[in-house]
C-alpha cells in the first residue's frame, strides 16, 4: 500500500518528460511544482465544495445520529429492536439502489445539482452506521450515572446533553471522521445528483473529468498533484483523532 503513495507523491513532482522515460526516477531529481499549481488553480473549487459537502453531511449525520442511539441505547422506546434490525439491513442496500431512490426524491423537490442534496445523501449513507456506532458506546454507560440525573432532576435531554454527549465523545468522533471519509469519497452520489452542476462538483468527480478531458490526459504529474491534495484532509484527520476512533471502535465490545 506504500509503494502506490510513494509513487503518486513521487509522479507529482516530476514533468511529463521525466514520467515518459522508461526508467523514470524512483527521486524527484529537479523536479517541479507544476503540478500543484495546475492542481490548485483547476481543481481549487471543486476541493472547497467537497469539504463544505462532507463537513455538512458530518455535522447532519452527527445531529441526526446521537439522539438516536441514545434513545435506543437507554430509552427503550418502542419498536426500538425492529428499527435496530432496520438499520442493519440498511448497510446491505446496494448503493446504486439507494442513489436511483434519492434522484426521484431530490428531483420532485428540486433540489438536485446543489450542495444540500449531496449532504442529504452522503448523510443517509453515514446516518446508520453512525448510529450503531454511538449506540454500542452508549450502551456501555452506567445507567446508575443517568439514575443519579434523574435524581437531581435532570430529564432525558438535560441528561442527554450533559452526561450522554460528554461521556460519548470518542465515539462521535470516531462516527464523525467515518462521515467525513464517506461523503469525501463519495463519486456514486455526486454522479447521479450532481450532472449539471459545476459550482457544486466535489474533488472525485473534478478528478475524474480531470484524467478524461483531452487536454490533461498527459499532464500527469498535475494529475497526481490533485490525487496528494486530495488524500491530505483525510491522512490529516485520521493523524489527529486515531486515539479516538480506536477508544471509539473499541467501546461497548466488552461490559462489566
């Protein structure tokens, strides 16, 4: 797995002429920043609007996620096992399937090639996944720290905020970076709801028109550059919050 992103940080750094010998360089020897600054004056707004995408679709998928696996973690609501069983089934749904569904929806209420229905739907990926997540980190809390709430005179969503949220944090980081990571590298999405629109293009689908347009299918090195680029926002957010999503992944699998 190295090898490939030693060898696109590598590309991105040499000229058309150095990738076309038959030995090229394993060194970037007087290699050039070319490609960086074809990558960022060509495909500087399609990375602005997928980081406003997938910070969107993280925030939505957040706010949607944690009342959720609260209530099924500690409320026991009804019909909580069936919509448990719900969302399981919902990550065998083919992607595809689920893209078709939300082209009809988001084209009745026409909202298609902007920014909210990619959100809408990167966040309909991530929101049951997240749920399963935070549920079985919250099913871990002690229900004598809620009793204690209760006690004081807490209800269920003073408890919610100021016990459940605080305590829960690994967990919905590590729900957070995974809708990040999916809305990011989303292309099925931005395919199907996002054809006309060039305001609203995320990064994979600039790259893609990137290596198809006829004027840059030899510019490699630029399109390497925007493979870099591209990757640094996610190599970047799994640097920072690694110890959290290992506490986070981790959390639930055993109990007292």
């Amino acid at each position: 797995m190295l090898f490939p992103l030693y060898w696109m940080v590598n590309a991105s750094f040499q000229t058309n002429q150095q990738l076309a010998r038959p030995s090229p360089h394993w060194v970037p020897i007087d290699g050039t920043l070319s490609g960086y600054e074809n990558a960022l004056s060509q495909q500087g707004g399609h990375l602005l609007a997928s980081l406003i995408i997938a910070a969107g679709a993280t925030g939505l998928t957040l706010a949607l996620a944690a009342p959720a696996a609260y209530a099924l973690a500690h409320l026991r609501s009804p019909g909580s096992r069936t919509l448990l069983s719900v969302l399981l089934v919902v990550q065998l749904v083919p992607g595809i399937v689920m893209a078709n569904a939300l082209y009809r929806i988001f084209a009745s209420a026409r909202i298609l090639n902007s920014a909210l229905a990619l959100i809408l739907a990167d966040a309909t990926l991530a929101v049951p996944f997240a749920v399963l997540i935070m549920r079985a980190f919250m099913t871990a809390i002690p229900r004598s720290l809620l009793e204690a709430a209760a006690l004081d005179g807490a209800g269920a969503v003073r408890t919610f905020w100021q016990i459940v949220l605080p305590m829960s944090r690994n967990a919905l980081i590590t729900s957070g970076l995974f809708a990040f990571l999916f809305a990011w590298g989303d292309f099925l999405f931005a395919t199907t709801l996002n054809l006309n629109s060039t305001t609203w293009k995320p990064i994979t689908l600039g790259l893609y028109d990137y290596i198809g347009a006829g004027t840059n299918t030899t510019s490699w090195n630029s399109v390497m550059a925007t493979a870099v680029i591209s990757s640094l926002p996610a190599a970047l957010l799994l640097a920072v919050v690694q110890r959290h999503i290992a506490a986070g992944l981790t959390s639930g699998a055993v109990r007292d």
